[in-house]
C-alpha cells in the first residue's frame, strides 16, 4: 500500500514560485502600504522578484513538496 500524499501549503503556493533551475522566486515586501514617502526609485525597484534567503530554502520546500 502506498504511504500517505503531502499536502502542499495553500499559503506558501500563492506567495512563492521556483525558476528553472530550482530556485525559490518571491515578491519584495514594503510596496503595499505608505508608498508617498518611499522614493520612486525604491517602489521602481521593489517591482522584481528577489530569491529567498539560503537559511530559509528548507522550510519552504517542506511547504511545497511537490514544486
């Protein structure tokens, strides 16, 4: 009999995405709110996406099993 299915975290499924090479894309933070006093070339920066940091890979694949 096979083991049990993982299931993927709904959570991190919206907020993460992998690149082609295996890496974990995400959005930047700090473009949602108060955005009149951050300088047009912050917000202009803060558009790309970044990759999370190397200490936090693991917890993120353990949220998407299947990614």
């Amino acid at each position: 009999m096979a083991g049990y299915k993982i299931k993927t975290k709904s959570s991190a499924k919206k907020r993460f995405s992998f690149t082609g090479s295996g890496k974990i894309k995400r959005k930047q933070a700090k473009l949602r709110h108060i955005l009149t006093k951050k300088s047009p070339s912050m917000k202009r920066n803060l558009r790309h996406a970044s990759l999370i940091a190397p200490n936090d890979v693991a917890a993120v694949r353990r949220m998407l099993p299947n990614g």
